[in-house]
C-alpha cells in the first residue's frame, strides 16, 4: 500500500448505505474503496432490525402505486422538505430492490403496517425484510461483521429473527418449541463453535449486511477497517479525495469520480447533541453501536462549506440501561420499542401523568417525550409502570419475562437502581419519587380503559400498528390490560434513538450541497449522514435503511454517469502513485 492511492469511489462508511453505494458502482465498472473507522464492518445497520421500508417495491403483485405512496407521506410531512428529493427516493426506490433482487440476496414483503395506519394511503406491505445468512459464508470476513447487542440475542447468546422475538418476548403460543429449536441448532453447530461463540446464523440487520458483504467480497471490493476520515480534499473547487489515518498514521487517498459519505450520524458527539437537538439527551441512552457515530463526516463537509438539514430531529426510541451481563459496573442499552405499549402497564412522566399512546411507534413515543419534556420539564426519563401479570409474560428492556428471568435471578444491586419492585403502588410511587395520588389517578384510568377496550385519552390499540404487538391472548384490546395485581414494578425510559434525522443536505442525486445551493462536485451522502428525504417523519418500519440504500444506489449511479462523461477513463482496479 503506497502513501497516495487513486480509485474512481471512496465511500466512507460500512453500513448499509455504504455497501449499497460500493456494490452499485462496482456493478457499473468503477473501482471502489470502503473505508471504516471501526475495527468491524457492517456499521449501525449490522446491528438494526435490517427492514427497508419501500412503496411499491413491486415485489410481489399489488396495488400500491407511487401516488399512494405520495397521500400518505404528504399527509404526515409537516416540516419543509426538498420535493425532488422525496419523489427520488419513491421512483428509484423499487429500481434499488430490483438490484438487490439481481444479486440473489433473497428479500421479501413483510406484513409490517405503516406507522400511522389511519393516515389515507398506509398500507401493511411496504417494509422489506432478508432472510437469515449463513456467517460462514464470509469465509474468514465472518469474525469481523459487527456483532448483534446481546438485546437482540436470547440469552445473551443466541441469534433470533424477528418472528422468533416476538413469539418468545410474548409467550405465544409454541414459544417452548421456538426455543428448543433455537438451542439445538446452536449447540448441534460443531463446526462454528470450534471457532467461537457467536451464532453463525446472521439475523435481521446482520442477515441483510451478510448477503450484501458476500457480494461486496465477491467483486473483489476492499473493505479497509480502522481507517478514520480525517479530510475531504479539495483542488480547483473540486472534491478530489480523503484524507484518513490509522493507528494515528495519516495519509490521502484519491478519488478520481466521487467520495460518498455514508458514516451515519451524530447522536454519539454529546457537543453536536447541544448545538442541534432541542432536547439532547445523552450519547450514552443511544441504541446504535458505542461511541461509533460521532458526525466526523459530517463536520469534514461543513469545514468545505456544506449545508445541513434536519438535524432537529432524531430516529427516536425509548430505551432502557442495566448492567453488563456479570460486570455490573459497566452498562449497557435496551430498547424497549414494544415493552412499553404491552398490556398490564402505562408510561408517565415525572408527574405520574401519561403523555402518549404508549402502543405507538416508537419514533412517535420518542416525539412525545420530546414534546412533553419541552412543555412539563418532567420528562426524559420516564417512567414505565407495570404489574406481576406484565412482570410474568413480557420484557421490559433488558428484562426477561419471569419465565427465563425470575425475580430471585435478577441480581441484588439490580433492584431500586434499574428496576424497582414494591408490594403496593403507594410504595412503588414513594420509591421512585412520583407523586401517589396523580399515579394512582392514572392507574385507576387505566384499568377501566381495559375493562372498556376503548382508550379515550390517546387511543392505544385503537390502529392495527398499536395491536400488532399487543397480546391477543388480552381481550376487548390487545394493548390494555388492568394494572392490580402485586407486587408493582417500574424501570427509567430513557430518550433513546437509532441515529440522528439531519445531516448533510444533498439533493435528488445525493449530491453534498453548499450553503448557495449549489453541488460541491464530486461529493456525495447517503444514509444518516444526510438529511432524511421525509423531514421529521418516520414513516414505517425500514425509514432509516430504506433511503439510505435508495440515495447510496443513486449516487453510484449519478457518478457512473459522470464517469463516462469525463475525459479520463474509468480504471476497474486501484492504482498506486508512487
């Protein structure tokens, strides 16, 4: 490796739109380098639920149409937007699964309803899912995909589609059969467990990164790891390269026809938190991988005159902390995307009032809280509030239904820090500091709303997105279940996310724009290191990946086109300079 490299496409950033964004432009004859400052590949999307919200993918016969898909963006999106910019992402949208279908990566519909499914134009088939992968086939790549949280594993251990979550978390009928199945398929694997722990059977987002990687493998893309962006390099007003550095060792890298920064966002630098989000939060309550995304990239553009956009808003999700399994001293994050809308509990805020449709989506839960937090100041955290009933058949964040985690199991330094327990709610109230006659107000609302089946303050399980995770084993409503029987548990919900909405502003070709509007040739943003192409809104199950793998496919597109406008020719292989 020489101290100055050449390639058409430097893309900076492994995660999902970076892969997309390297395979496109490999697929149309450009040499490509990834570069990734983590000592693992795959980014924040290896670790995410890997969906791809999509109006009409086309993948299957139906009826939705891109006018549908316009009545029910244009019906939420109350922040200004750039209209190209969205009708780019719904026409090339199907153009980019249409891709991934041509590689052999097998993807199909989910039955997943949109987030606001009684806005006009929802529907329940727009979010895409993969497949489970086979790790193995990553050859000796298979140890260096970013690893899934021990939240998305059973046990700490075991990797679970999404169907398997949710049986288990809930205690459908035939969990005891989905775990048994689960456990002889780990331990009968002797192959994989001769070279370590982890479960070779890739899963939501590591399913969808694992078959893009095979591809990326197989062309021969190099994926360079702990090589941080220092730099964008300019000459004569265009960007022309990268600096990085690894291990502290600095050095350019040319791009002969495009950088493209995917590099996500910046919900890990608590400065950039302060300067943009009305209501920071801290780095720590973050669900993405740990101190990954800091906004390098996007503070190396603003230093070359970008423009930025949304970054006011985040892809929120309630989270919960507990310690690291046997090193208490050290914590780790839960989500509780689906915890807190479950029967037999409610969420209040700090004045043991309720603020939400806890069965909502959690981007929206996270709105709310922003929403209460700026009106009461009694928000950020929040309280979610539950009886033995929820305690013995759901999760609650890092804690497992009594089943697999009884009380006696969870450890003494664990109690009145991380969750809290108490034979009446009086004394539950006393012990996390609410006041008792507004929580028990709210409680005693609560249980005659379950009774009814009708929830008149907010409407829980009045949407089918609220009841597709609710108990349907609960009756009148799925989501509402009375809130009596002792003994009272609560545990803190934090302000949590899956990134950050703003970034980069870039246009309907994902081309970096300058503060006059203008195109910083030669630069280009996808993913969470650009603006969301829906403003505020989180449309679906799949809004984050979805458009960053639609606007890495059309910035490989666009500078293919470039390419073969360009004097020079495109090289299919890196050149050294000497």
């Amino acid at each position: 490796m020489g101290t100055n490299e050449v390639y058409d496409v430097v893309v900076v950033g492994s995660g999902a739109a970076g892969a997309m964004s390297a395979l496109r432009a490999a697929e149309l004859g450009l040499s490509v380098l990834i570069v990734e400052k983590a000592h693992k590949y795959g980014g924040t999307s290896a670790t995410s639920g890997g969906v791809m919200w999509i109006p009409n993918h086309q993948l299957e016969p139906g009826d939705d149409s891109p006018g549908q898909a316009y009545q029910y963006l244009d019906s939420l999106i109350k922040t200004p937007i750039q209209r190209d910019r969205l009708e780019a992402f719904v026409e090339h949208g199907p153009d980019m699964i249409r891709f991934v279908k041509s590689l052999g990566i097998p993807v199909m519909a989910s039955t997943w309803p949109d987030y606001f499914f009684e806005a006009p134009g929802a529907r329940s088939d727009r979010s895409i899912v993969c497949d489970t992968f086979d790790g193995r086939e990553l050859g000796d790549k298979f140890v260096l995909m970013r690893e899934q949280y021990t939240r998305f594993k059973l046990m700490n251990r075991y990797s679970m589609d999404l169907p398997e979550f949710f049986l288990i978390s809930t205690r459908g009928a035939g969990w005891i059969k989905a775990l048994l199945k689960i456990l002889w398929r780990y331990w009968t694997d002797f192959g994989t467990r001769r070279i370590g722990r982890r479960d070779r059977r890739f899963t939501t987002g590591g399913a969808l990164m694992g078959h893009l990687y095979k591809q990326v493998f197989d062309r021969g893309i190099e994926v360079r790891l702990e090589t941080r962006l220092d730099e964008i390099l300019v000459e004569q007003g265009e960007v022309s390269g990268v600096r990085v550095s690894h291990f502290g060792r600095g050095y350019d890298i040319q791009a002969r026809h495009g950088v493209v920064l995917c590099a996500g966002g910046f919900e890990w630098n608590q400065e950039l938190r302060e300067r943009y989000l009305p209501v920071p939060g801290l780095t720590r309550h973050s669900s993405t991988p740990e101190d990954a995304n800091r906004g390098e990239a996007l503070l190396a553009g603003l230093r070359i005159g970008a423009a930025t956009e949304h970054t006011e808003g985040g892809w929120w999700i309630p989270t919960m902390h507990m310690p690291t399994p046997r090193v208490s001293n050290f914590e780790e994050i839960h989500q509780a995307a689906f915890d807190v809308g479950r029967p037999h509990s409610v969420c209040v805020n700090r004045n043991g009032q309720r603020f939400v449709d806890e069965a909502c989506s959690y981007d929206e839960f996270g709105v709310a809280m922003v929403a209460d937090q700026l009106k009461t100041g009694a928000n950020t955290p929040c309280w979610l509030v539950f009886d033995a009933t929820f305690r013995s058949r759901y999760t609650a964040g890092g804690f497992m239904p009594t089943a697999l985690m009884p009380d006696w199991m969870i450890p003494a330094d664990y109690w009145d820090h991380y969750i809290f327990r108490a034979g009446s709610l009086y004394e539950l109230a006393a012990k996390i500091r609410l006041p008792y006659d507004a929580l028990k107000q709210t409680v005693a609302k609560m249980n005659q709303y379950a009774r009814s089946g009708v929830d008149p303050d907010f409407g829980r399980g009045g949407n089918a997105y609220d009841r597709m995770f609710g108990d349907p084993t609960v009756t009148p409503n799925p989501c509402l279940g009375p809130i009596e029987t002792g003994p009272f548990y609560a545990v803190a919900i934090n302000l949590g996310d899956l990134g950050t909405k703003g970034g980069l502003k870039a246009d309907a070709a994902a081309r970096v724009l300058d503060e006059d509007g203008r195109p910083i040739p030669r630069l280009y943003a996808a993913g969470n290191n650009s603006g969301s192409p829906f403003g505020h809104l989180y449309p679906g199950a799949g809004g984050t990946i979805g458009p960053a793998m639609t606007f890495g496919f059309v910035a490989a597109n666009d500078i293919a086109a470039r390419a073969r406008q360009a004097p020079q020719a495109v090289t299919r292989k890196a050149k050294e300079v000497a």
